[in-house]
C-alpha cells in the first residue's frame, strides 16, 4: 500500500522563473538592492588600479579613452551578454546560481547519453569546485568594499586616515553582528538605497562628461581593442585590474530565484547599465582634465561639500553589497550540506515567511574572523584589489563550461553553434583567469587558498559519507525479510510509534536492532525513515512523502526534499495521513550515530579518513536539522570502520 505521491522528478527541465506575489515594480526595486550591489560599488576601487603603477598604464587621454572603452565594453560583453542574455535563461526550476547550474548540467549530460563513467561525477566536482571560490569572495568583498569607502574620508581630509582600518573593523563587525536578527528589516531599505546610489553614480559621472565630452569615444569597441592590443605582453596587467568592473556579475544568476529573470534584467538596463557606464565615462572625463585626481577619482567626481555625504552613502552601499555576498554563503552552506558535501550545521530561520532568509552562526562566525583578517593583513583597498578577482573570474569560467552541458544536451542546440558561443565565451572568461593569476603572489593565493581548502573538506565529506553507507550496507541484514520474519514473532509490543531514520532504506536500521537486542521490545508502529535530498531546488509539498507498507506493524516512509527546502521531518509524517495516522505524543525517534573509525586500506588516505571522522564527530545533531522534538529523541551509538 502506498500514497498517491508520484516521485520527484529528476529530469533537467529549464522552466520559467516561479511565479512571485509581488509586482514586478517592487521586485525590480528589491533586485536593485540585492543583486546589483556588488557590481555597484567597483567605481569605487577600479579605475584607479587601472592606472596604478603595477599595471604600467600611461595617464594621458589616448589610454584614458581605451582603458574606459575597456571596462564599458567588459560590462557590455561579460554582464550583459553573458548573464543578462544567456546564463539567465540556465534556471533549475526557476532557481539559479552555481550550484542549481551544476545539478542542471549533470543532468542534462545524463540526457546526452553515452556519458563515460565519471563524467557526471566530474561535472559535480568542477561545480562544487566553483562553489568553494565562492566563500573566497565572500570574504574579500566585504573587505575591500567597505574599506573602499571608508578610505573616501582621506578625501574629506588627510588627517582621518589613521581612523580609516578602525573604522572599517568597527562597521564590519556591526554588520556579522546584526546577522542573527535576520536581513529583513535591512531588506526593505536595500532597493531605495541603492537606487539612490546608482542615480548618484550617473549624475556625477554625466557632470564631468559635460565638462570633458571628448572621453565618448570610448563608446566605441575598437578604441578598446585598441588599448588592449597596444599593450602587448603587459595587456594581462591591465585586463586583471579592469576584470574588477564585473566582479559580482554573478550575483545576477545567483538570486534569480528570489527576484525572477526579468525583474534583473529590467534593473540592469534601465537603471545600472546606464549609472555605472556614466560613472566610469565621468573618471576617465575627471583625469583627462585633473590628472592628480587619480589619487582617488572616485571621490573626487563629487564638489568638496558632498564629500562627506558622499563617503556615507558609499559606505551605506558598500554594507548592502556585503550583506548580499554574506547571505549567499549562508545560501550556498545549506545548498552544499543537503546534496551531501558538508556536514550538518546549526540552520536558524530568521524569516516566518521568506524562507530563503536564514542564518548559520559557524559560517557567519568564521566569515568575520576571515574578513578581519583580510583586513588588517592587505590593509588597503588597493592591496586588496590584487587579492580580488582570481576566484571570481575562475568561478565564471566554471560557470560557461557547466553551460555548454546545458545548451548543448537540454536546449539540444547543434553542437558547432555550442561550440562556437560558449567557446568564445570560454575563451574571454579564460584571458580574465589569466590576468588576475599574475597577481597571484601579491594576494591572489588569498581566495584561491580559501576554495582549495574547503573543496578538500567538501570532496572528503561526500567521499567519507558514500563510504561509510557502504561499510553499514555491508554488515546490516536485508530489511524486507527481517521485519516479515519479525513480524510473525510474539514479541512484547509497545503502544506507541517508532521511527527509525536511516540512509539506507533497504537494510536494517542499527538503532531497530540494538533496540531488540538490549531491551526486548518491539513498538505497534514501526516506520523506517528515509530523507532524500535531489538536485533540484525544491520538491512540491504534495510530492515529498511516499509511504510503503511492508508487513504488519511496519510501514518505509521515503521523504524528498530540494537542495533549497528546510527540512521538517514531523511535518512531512503527518501527510502520511489517513493511510498511517502518527500521534506526535506517542512517538519516538531512534536515531543511530556512527562513530567513524579510520583504518588502512582502500578507502580513502588514512589522514583524509581522520578529517572524516573529526568532521563527523563534529557535525550539527540530525534532531535539530530535521526538527525533531527534544524529549522524544533516542541515540545509539555504533563504531563504523571505513
């Protein structure tokens, strides 16, 4: 006997953005705030490191036209062509980002067919890959925004500048801090503030346009193509500080599910395309008149009055933007640790109705000791800029590979047409990688040692779980047989309800055995839970439970949630209604917890076997994740050798 539940469905299907409650107009307004407030301030740092003396890039007005021509082009190529026209379209069911783009492309690459053993395992690796560079931006964009804007008070007056780290520590800290409270209450001031910003950025960039029309000809792609040609073997120095202008482009994919593909599309072109294009058109008009304001031409766009007002709305903008980048990496742990990459963690749900707004104290509390660190350890935002751009360009190189599975395998476009359009992209994406890689030793080795680092912790996770469920697998009888036999027996049965949790379905649960053995005694219900977690985003309410008899007194309960659902395990068992009716009085919990034992031999290196077992050891408890209640919890222990 079973439900009628049809089984989530994997197939790679690219669907429309989910429909949103709220109007198109307020979900503009909320993706300027979100999505665009990372690209939003890179006026604030790149075309000054243009021009610094690490890229060689003369100061006169042939290479300010074609250095200007360069970033405006790099905006209309990289952000507008490839995101806004074409990665916008790769959603996994309404949802977007690197990791929906990876369950996207491993399925679409099953669809293929003939795929070579490994290669949809090496697809996942190369997008959790992706992911992990993610958490290295995570902590260089708070720091060298904030700092960024903060250093705008050396403007106002040179006497601040010894107050300029304090101050930026001081805001930073305030900003993990208020992290527990949820972004809610900062949510509704993001839009208004950022439309603002933007509107600032356009004004003062179209003041000194008119004052310098001359700088509209970098409009035009060959004054760009000019400039980078001319370069010859220094053009990577230059590209990796222009690369600058479109770090946070891919926050565009990332939050597509939260605001839909044309409210972002709507927000970029009619609002930040056109402030920031005026802005960098408006510095390079400020140097080809007032070379000296190179020392920060951002700042110096505005009258010396607005300075001050100036370095607090930069500063209101540079928090925005790295509150967005903070809430992504929360998004991006819970994402990684329900498609099995990391271990369990405390998840706090800081919203009742967006359940997209969610805290994680460990990631938000290793974050602040990162960016701190960063801080005082690079303690500029021009040290910084060589830090920035590494993991970012590496991140939308990985992101054009994951879509050629895509458009080639699920839009089964021809292959030569694939080839030759993310080829190219491929190719762009590649010359970004290589112009921030020479400034690996000057601080590039930061974010990229970050990713490495945790794409280890991830690849042992998920290769330290396959193999201990294969050592339980081995030693636990066959399910089915066991509990028929079971159920003929005259054991002493308990009024009340059982469910055991187990991530093998098909064998004997250890808690269910361990049970029977020390204390003799059998329950009236006995449900042999299993969670499943898919790569898609979310699994429709109405197909999350599917609920099996099996023999008397014993039912198999497969729940299916999303890599974006929050899991609650006594709010799926209730739908197990009327076929199997669970009083949440009556029932208990059996849960068995596996000590991992590392010993020598096939599995995996004896010292990742031991990370394992610390990770595991450590993991957030399986009650609160699945919000089980407190008093009706059991734990049996059971030492696993791997």
């Amino acid at each position: 006997m079973s439900t009628q539940v049809t089984p989530p469905d994997s197939s790679p299907q690219s669907t429309p953005a989910p429909a949103h409650s709220a109007s198109w107009k307020a979900l503009t307004l909320g993706a300027i705030g979100v999505v665009y407030g990372d690209i939003g301030t890179s006026p604030l740092y790149t075309v000054k490191e243009v021009f610094s003396p690490a890229t060689g890039v003369p100061l006169d007005h042939i290479h300010l036209i074609g250095a200007i021509s360069a970033i405006f082009w790099a905006l209309m190529l990289v952000v507008t062509l490839k995101y806004v026209i074409l990665i916008l379209r790769a959603d996994n069911r309404g949802e977007g980002g690197i990791m929906a783009l990876t369950a996207l492309a491993a399925k679409a690459s099953d669809m293929g067919g003939g795929s070579r053993p490994g290669w949809r395992r090496l697809i996942l690796l190369t997008g959790v890959f992706g992911a992990t560079l993610f958490y290295g931006d995570a902590i260089i964009t708070p720091a060298i925004s904030v700092l960024s804007a903060v250093e705008g008070l050396e403007v106002a007056t040179p006497a601040l500048k010894s107050y300029v780290i304090p101050i930026t520590v001081t805001v930073l800290i305030g900003l993990f801090l208020m992290q527990r409270w949820g972004t809610g209450l900062v949510g509704k001031l993001f839009g208004p503030v950022i439309v603002l910003w933007f509107v600032v950025l356009g004004g003062v960039g179209l003041m000194q346009i008119l004052r310098e029309p001359a700088i509209l000809a970098a409009l035009n792609p060959m004054q760009a193509l000019s400039f980078l040609h001319e370069r010859g073997p220094d053009v990577l120095a230059a590209l990796g500080a222009i690369v600058l202008a479109v770090t946070g482009a891919e926050a565009l994919y990332a939050d597509m599910g939260h605001f839909g593909r044309l409210p972002i599309r709507l927000a970029w072109s009619a609002l930040v395309m056109p402030g920031l294009a005026l802005n960098y058109l408006g510095q390079g008009a400020l140097l080809m008149h007032d070379p000296a304001a190179l020392e920060n031409p951002f700042f110096r766009l505005f009258p010396e009055s607005w300075v001050l007002p100036a370095v607090l709305l930069a500063t209101a903008a540079t928090v925005i933007a790295s509150q967005a980048v903070i809430s992504g990496a929360y998004s991006m742990t819970r994402q990684a640790i329900q498609l099995g990459f990391l271990p369990r963690m405390e998840v706090q749900q800081t919203s009742a109705h967006a359940m997209g707004q969610i805290y994680i104290p460990l990631v938000n509390w290793v974050l602040l000791a990162a960016v701190l660190v960063a801080v005082a350890a690079f303690g500029s935002s021009s040290a910084l800029a060589a830090a920035y751009g590494i993991a970012v360009t590496l991140t939308m190189l990985i992101t054009t590979v994951l879509t050629f599975f895509v458009v080639r395998h699920a839009w089964h476009y021809p292959l030569i047409v694939v080839l030759l359009a993310t080829g190219s992209l491929v190719a762009m994406d590649a010359l970004m990688v290589a112009s921030c890689s020479i400034k690996f030793m000057q601080g590039g080795w930061f974010p990229l040692g970050v990713g490495l680092g945790l794409f280890l912790l991830m690849a042992t996770w998920a290769r330290g779980r396959a193999l201990l469920l294969e050592a339980i697998q081995r030693n636990d009888p066959p399910l089915e047989p066991f509990v028929t036999a079971l159920a003929e027996e005259t054991l002493q049965r308990t009024p009340r309800t059982a469910v055991y949790a187990v991530a093998n379905p098909n064998t004997v649960p250890q808690a269910l055995l361990h049970n029977l053995k020390h204390n003799h005694v059998l329950h009236e219900h006995n449900i042999i839970l299993t969670v499943r977690f898919h790569e898609r985003p979310s699994v429709a309410p109405e197909e999350q439970v599917i609920l099996q008899a099996l023999a008397p007194g014993f039912w198999r309960v497969t729940v299916h949630y999303g890599f974006k659902d929050s899991p609650n395990i006594p709010e799926a068992l209730s739908r197990c209604a009327p076929d199997l009716l669970i009083e949440a009085s009556a029932t208990s919990y059996f849960l068995s917890r596996e000590i991992v034992v590392p010993t020598p031999g096939s599995g995996m290196a004896l010292w990742r076997e031991a990370l394992f077992a610390t990770m595991a050891r450590n993991a957030g408890s399986v009650a609160d994740y699945f919000r089980l209640p407190d008093n009706a919890v059991i734990e049996l222990g059971t030492r696993v050798q791997i």
